[in-house]
C-alpha cells in the first residue's frame, strides 16, 4: 500500500467517524446490559475499559499493516489472563449469569435462575463480575473494531449486538431506551454508508457524519409515532420465549436426571407460584382453548390450588402434609378427591357438561368447572389438580349448577368429609407470623376507612356458610376501597414481603395480588382458605366460545364445613360487563393467574375494575406492531432492499448471454438517468448491436458496457448535493465483478 493510501487510512476524520460507530455500539450494549438485567458492577471503572478498548480496538483495525499479528497478540494476552483468573473468571460469569437469570425469572418465569454456591465475600464478588465483564468488553470491542472500523459492515455488526438485546425484549423487560436508541443508530449509519467505495475512507468518512444526524432523526421520529410506554410484546416474542423456556426445561430434563421428556404441556403441573415475577401484564390474545359449554355464562376453569404463602411465592402443600392425605385417603375415595365433596352434596340435580379443546400439544392437566362430577381418567393429585393418566386433545367434564350461596344440609359422605376437613383446619389456616401485624393494621385502617366512606360494613349473624361468604365478600369490598386495580403495577422490590407492600405500601395490584391478600386475611379470621389459578371465560347463549390467554386468573377458594371448597372472587369487577349476562345461578369468582398451571405457556392476568360481573384480565390495547418492530421495520426493510438490488447485480454481472446482459445494463443507464446520467453513444451502439443485429456481443464488449456503466455511476455520485449522495450510493453503489474494470478517480 502506498503512502497516500496510509494516510488515508489513518486519516483523523475516518478515525474520529470510526471511533463515534464504535463507541455507540460498544458502549450502547454494555449499558444495555448492566441497566436491563440489574448486574452488580461498579460503573465508572467498567466504563473505562470499555473506553480503553475502544481506542486500542479503534487503532488496531485502522492501521494498514501488523493487524493480524496485533490481534494475535491481543487475544493471547487475554487468554493468558483469563487462564491465570479462572476461578475469579468462573465465578464472575456464575454471578452475572445469576443476575440475568433472576431478572428474567421475575419478568417471565424463565426456568433457568439459580443462587451460585460461592464463598466470596461482596467486594470479592463484585470483583469477580467486574473482571469477567471487562473481559466481555475487551473481546466485544475487539469483535465491533473488525466489522466497524475495518469492514464497515451492517450484518456482522447486527450479529454481534443484537442477540445481547433481544432477551430483554422476549421477556418484556423495560429496557434503557437511549441506550437501544444509540445501538440503533450505529445499524442506521452503518446501513446508509456500508456502500461507501473502501477505496475512498475521506469521502466514506464524511458520508458516516452526515449519515449520524440522519439516522437520529429518522429514530426520533419513531420515538414520537410510538412512545416506549407504549411498547408491548408481540406474538413472535411470546412464541420465541415459550420456545427457549421449552427447550431449557428438555434440555435441563435430559441432562440432569436422565428421565424422559415430555412436552412441556404435557409434564407434570407445579402447584408454586412464584410472586416475584408479578409484574406489568400484557397479552396478545392467542387463544388456548376452544370451550363448549351447556350452560351458558361466567364459567371459572380451575386449575391449580396453592397452599403456603412464603412472602415471595404460593408452594404446595408440604411432602409431609400429602404423607398424612394420603393415610387419610385409605378406604376412604371421596376424602383423596376431595375437590369432589360439594358434588356429592348434590345440591343440583341438573347436570350439565363442558368440553376443552387445547389449542396447542395435548395436556394432562385438566381444567374444570365448579361442582364437577365424577371426572374419567384423571385423578385429583397433591390436594390441588385434576391429572389425566395420559396427554389429552381434547376432554369434556360433567358438573353440577351451584346456588350463589350453599345451605348447610347432611352430607351424603358426612364421615369422610370430617376427616378431610381436620386435615384442612391443619394446613390451610397458616399465616406467617411476621406476617399478622401488617394484616391487622391494613383491617383496621380499611374498616376505618369504609365507615367513613359510608362503605362495607363488617357482616355480623348469619347461618355458617353466610356468615364465611359474607365475610370474604366485605374483605373484597375493603380491597376494591383501598386499592386500585392496576395492570402495570411493578414489581415488588425484594426486600419486602408481597401482600404487605400491596396492603400497605403500592396500594396497586391484579388478581394476583388479590387474591393473594384475601387468602392470609381469611386465615387469619380462622377460615381455611387458598390460592387457585385458572381461567375466566364467559360462555355466550351459543355455548362456544375461545379462550384466549388474557383470560388467565386467581381467585379465593374457602373451605365450608360439611360443603367443601367453594369459589370467592375478591378481585375489583372488569369495566366492561360481559357482552352475554350469565345465569343467576352460575358462580361468581373470578380470577387472576400468575402461573397458570402448565399446559399451555403460563399466561399471567388481569383486567380492570368495575361492573359487577368479574372478567378474566383484558389484554392491553396497545397491540403489534411493537415498538420493537416499529424501530426496526425500516431498517430491516431498506437492507432487504438493498441486499435484493445487489444479488440482481450480481446474477447481472455472471450473466452468460452477453446481448441480454447489454439490454439489463441499459435498464440502469436509465435509472441513472433520474440523477443526472447521461448515456455514451457508445453505449447506443453496443445496446442497438445486441438488440437488432444478428450478431452477439464480445465478451470484451460485454465488459466495456460494465465498465462504461461503472464510469457514469462515479461521474454521477461526484454530482450529487451532498444531501443527496446516501440516497445515490444506496441505490448505484455497486462491487464491479471485474477487477481489471476501469475506476475512476
């Protein structure tokens, strides 16, 4: 290479643009990264690194000569380092990945989070992510210096930054907006003038700057046609998340136990209920079921019960707990299908039926109504959920209609359902102890509250199943007074239990937090009571309808002696009423699901308050396209564009019939046109030659007219304003095919 070509090279306006590109992406990402997943490292001395290796990568790849031998140099040195600091190098990526995990978790559930058994102390610790972060930067830095600086190339710089944004937007994580912004504009700018001739770094330079400004211009734009508060997660995120969150749970199956793995559909449900990833709710509507019922109406779907509240999460009933069910249940079959007790109480002689129809793989968990009746080939397991013997694609459940409010008679199985019930009194009436001031000060402020309101007034007298149900209900009526239905409610920090920061703090919740709250304060009014979650669908007079994932809900159920378990809603009614009014005599719950029991992908809940037919959760209105698509629907339709524009040139320039090929090349001449192109009377008489004579062009003739097209191409991006030229060079900007092509200067 030549001295004018080093100085080029290395010319201060290149390295200045190169350095800008680097730096938004390298620096974008990283702060992406620490921001989203909440990653504890100290910023200022990772920032600087990052800086470091900026200069060093920007340098490396700018110099004409010695990079590869540099780069070796480079790489060696890392690996040198990061094999003298494994352990620290092992630890600091347990942490990070540990952060990222439990990030997810909170938002998703993603089944991947873990606590690293390491015995460093804080500092140690933040060290040990610190170190491995640094080296991240350093091999990141190393990598966008190749495909920036060096290739200035949109593809492999996507490849490089994109797959480090794109969990945040699976889970629906909020993310940094100005770091997206930054990244974004470095695919912006890079897509604009990756077409630039390399053999001309001042002009390409030039073009990098202006292209800057332009590329955060077109975003800011974006930014005000669709607000980032408006963002919500498309299906193909949903479908891709569900996907890894499969393939996590097949692969974590197959390696660690060995066992077979079933679909996760078809797996075995999980009673727990993780609270910390109660979070802002969005739906896309997809439907789960199809649903055919013959009685028409509210119709709750019950799925999973959960049994004991830890502050951060519903388990299920303990190992101990299903050893003393179990013992109870020998001899006695009503006592181990217990959700079966208020049907052999026949208050109904009216039987009706529904069928399920899964939308996706077949399932094992089934879903059913209030009151159902005996149900085939399935077994009600663990005290909380109906399971088939084997996947079904499609099941029907009988049931009985229930009366709003049940009268106490004799039990047809009066003797086994005292049995059952003693176990109940023994594990349903649990509250943490550190739990009961907090829930006795919200009572007391609440009944305060809804006196002067001249709202509920605690219910007094009563028969016995009254006297429970009138209660929950007034529990119900202090949530709706007391706290607001909020289906963007955050997270709730970690240090706080979840139903006191609702009560007390936040005052802002879903049925999630609903019936979560009405769970512990009905026990601690010594009524057994738990958490369940389901669906909510309102069957019109048709009796089929869809039920979509916005339907997904919790609700209360309360233990009534001599009855059984019976539905309670607690979470403030939907603002729109269902568009059929469901029979007086079908149930009255509804129900938020935090995790719906496994079949389909966990859905989460909600919906607004008000009206006095409960709903399951509305989905939000702000639907596809996301924001996401919105920021990168140009970008990735403009490099589509291109790309097809530069395989038509290429098949142009392979083309074997040397006549067609001049008639191709005159179509550009045309185009060229448009910006001022003139056409070469030699180019007419080559085109006229290949188009009316009987002789066919020269393969040197064939190769004058691609040179002659080449020459005007340059001719006429020298004669754009200079706004113009991104346009120009988008559009003409074309390798030649052909070396030995004259080029001009």
């Amino acid at each position: 290479m030549n001295s004018s070509q080093k100085f080029k090279t290395l010319s201060p306006l290149s390295l200045f643009s190169n350095g800008i590109l680097l730096s938004l992406a390298l620096f974008g990402v990283l702060l992406f990264v620490i921001n989203t997943y909440h990653i504890p490292v100290g910023l200022p001395p990772l920032l600087a690194v990052a800086a470091l290796s900026t200069l060093i990568s920007l340098i490396l790849f700018s110099l004409p000569r010695y990079r590869t031998p540099l780069s070796l140099l480079l790489c060696v040195a890392l690996a040198v380092t990061a094999w003298q600091n494994w352990s620290v190098l092992r630890d600091g990526a347990l942490l990070t990945y540990s952060a990222v995990a439990e990030t997810l978790t909170r938002a998703v559930g993603f089944p991947g989070a873990f606590t690293p058994q390491i015995s460093r102390s804080a500092e140690s610790a933040r060290f040990a992510v610190f170190f491995f972060l640094s080296l991240f930067t350093a091999l990141e830095s190393w990598a966008l210096g190749w495909s920036i600086v060096r290739r200035h190339a949109l593809l492999p710089t996507f490849l490089l930054t994109f797959p480090l944004l794109l969990p945040a937007f699976l889970a629906e994580l909020s993310p940094p907006w100005p770091c997206l912004v930054a990244v974004a504009v470095c695919w912006l700018a890079l897509l604009f003038t990756s077409l630039s001739r390399k053999g001309a770094p001042r002009p390409a330079a030039r073009l990098t700057l202006l292209a800057l400004p332009v590329s955060a211009a077109l975003l800011s734009g974006f930014l005000l046609l669709s607000p980032p508060e408006n963002y919500t997660q498309p299906a193909w995120a949903l479908r891709a998340q569900l996907l890894a969150r499969d393939l996590h749970v097949r692969l974590s199956g197959a390696v660690s136990e060995g066992l077979s793995i079933l679909p996760q559909s078809a797996a075995r449900p999980d009673a727990q209920v993780n609270l910390s990833s109660a979070g802002p709710r969005h739906y896309t509507g997809r439907p789960l079921f199809t649903l055919t019922s013959e009685l028409p109406g509210t119709l709750y779907l019950r799925g999973v019960s959960s049994a004991t509240y830890t502050g951060r999460s519903w388990e299920p009933l303990s190992e101990n707990a299903l050893a003393t069910l179990a013992a109870l249940s020998e001899g006695s079959p009503l006592v181990s299908v217990s959700a079966l007790l208020p049907a052999a109480a026949n208050f109904s002689s009216t039987r009706y039926t529904v069928t399920l129809t899964p939308q996706g793989a077949p399932t094992r968990l089934i879903y059913t109504p209030y009151q159902p009746a005996e149900i085939d080939q399935a077994l009600f397991t663990d005290d909380s959920y109906f399971l088939s013997d084997s996947p079904l694609s499609e099941y029907s459940v009988s049931f009985f209609s229930q009366s709003e409010v049940p009268t106490p008679q004799p039990h047809p199985a009066s003797a086994e359902e005292e049995r059952y019930r003693q176990f109940v009194y023994q594990q349903y009436l649990a509250v943490p102890p550190e739990l009961t001031p907090a829930l006795q000060r919200w009572t007391a402020a609440a009944e305060r509250e809804a006196l002067h309101a001249g709202g509920p007034v605690r219910p007094s007298g009563g028969s016995e199943y009254t006297d429970r149900i009138a209660l929950a209900q007034w529990y119900a009526g202090l949530l709706e007074l007391t706290t607001e239905y909020d289906l963007e409610t955050p997270f709730t920090p970690d240090s706080f239990d979840f139903v006191s920061h609702f009560l007390l703090t936040s005052r802002r919740g879903y049925c999630v937090h609903y019936a979560s709250a009405a769970v512990l304060l009905l026990r601690s009014e010594g009524i057994p009571a738990r958490y369940v979650s389901g669906y909510l669908a309102q069957v019109p007079l048709s009796g089929s309808t869809v039920v979509p994932d916005s339907a997904a809900h919790a609700w209360v159920e309360l233990y009534l002696d001599r009855y059984g378990w019976y539905p309670v809603e607690v979470t403030p009614a939907a603002e729109e009423a269902p568009t059929e009014e469901p029979p007086a005599e079908a149930p009255a719950p509804q129900v938020p699901a935090e995790t719906p029991p496994p079949q389909s992908p966990p859905p989460e809940p909600e919906q607004p308050p008000e009206a006095s037919t409960p709903a399951a959760e509305q989905p939000s209105e702000h639907t596809a396209p996301s924001y996401l698509l919105l920021l990168l629907i140009l970008p990735l339709l403009l490099l589509l564009y291109r790309v097809s524009l530069h395989l038509r040139w290429v098949v142009l320039r392979r083309e074997r019939d040397s006549n067609r090929a001049a008639r191709l090349l005159y179509g550009w001449f045309l185009r060229l046109a448009r910006f001022g192109g003139r056409t070469d009377p030699r180019v007419l008489q080559l085109v006229r030659k290949a188009r009316f004579s009987q002789h066919t062009l020269t393969s040197a003739e064939q190769d004058e007219l691609f040179s002659l097209l080449l020459l005007e191409i340059d001719r006429c991006a020298r004669a754009q304003p200079l706004w113009r030229r991104p346009i120009f060079a988008y559009l003409f900007r074309f390798p030649s095919g052909n070396k030995s092509a004259p080029r001009s200067g």
